[in-house]
C-alpha cells in the first residue's frame, strides 16, 4: 500500500500540482451492512486514512491481481482527494475521476472504472452507502499501516 500511495502522490502532484504529507493508513473492519460498505474515510482536518479490510479481503478472494491494485489506488486516491480539501464528496468523486482518465488513459482500465461506476462495479449486488464526513471507527481496532506516508516531510503545496 505504500507504493501504491506514493504513485497516488505522484499521480495528483503531476495533474493538479498539489501535495500533502504526513497522512497515516490504518486499516480497519467497518464490516459491509445493509448490503453496502464504507471503502475508506479521511477525517478533515486531521491525517488518518483509514480504509475497510472487508470489500479488501473480498477483493483479495474474488478478483484478479489488477482489480485490487486499481481498488487500492482508487480509495487512496479518493481520500487523498478529501486531505487535500475536497470536503464535498461529489466535488471528490469528480476530481478523483479527472485524476484517473489524466493517468491510466484507456476507458477500460479498473481504475476509469470505479471511478466512473464507483466500487459497485465488481461488486454488482451491493448497494453503496456513504458515511458522513464526521462518522469515525470509534472502539474499533485499527492497524497502522508502517511507513506509509514516510517519503516526504513538507505538508501542503
């Protein structure tokens, strides 16, 4: 995940010229309920990540190689999104999606993909939900993820 995050950085640093450092990944079961899951929240103002283990584990079982790379750096990039400012979630889809077709080119790559059809499309029978912006994992356990964000030391640009 850490290389995955750093070609995140690179990514909206060369379409949109900007960057921040300092953010965390922690890992956590938020579980999918009501038929839906949360795939990763970003807690504003603050530098948690934190991304669901369970879409990630299904993923892991169900889909090839590709499809969790692209789902890995489809969330990371969303939430990067969200650190950088993109409170609105639609504005964040939105930017995420110009990053993604700026990047990866081809219409057909996963990641265009969910950030077009969002994380439904390999996962067809679920129907998303979306948590607010000040939901947090309160209770939960979370991993850190080591080293994540350990390539640079400025904070915004």
């Amino acid at each position: 995940m850490p290389e995955i995050f750093e070609k995140v950085k690179k990514d909206v640093l060369k379409t949109t010229g900007r960057k921040r450092a300092g953010l965390t990944l922690g890992l956590i079961e938020m579980g999918m309920y009501q038929g839906g899951f949360i795939g990763g929240m970003h807690f504003s103002p603050g530098t948690d990540i934190v991304m669901n283990k369970t879409p990630l584990k299904i993923l892991l079982e169900q889909q090839p190689y590709e499809i969790v790379w692209a789902y890995t750096y489809h969330i990371l990039l969303h939430e990067y999104v969200h650190s950088l400012g993109a409170l609105n979630e639609h504005q964040c889809r939105d930017i995420t999606l110009r990053i993604s077709e700026a990047i990866f080119k081809e219409a057909d790559h996963p990641t265009i993909i969910l950030a077009k059809k969002g994380i439904g499309a390999f996962f067809p029978n679920l129907q998303l939900i979306y948590a607010p912006p000040d939901l947090k994992p309160d209770g939960r356990p979370i991993e850190y993820i080591d080293d994540f964000d350990s390539g640079s030391y400025d904070y915004y640009s």
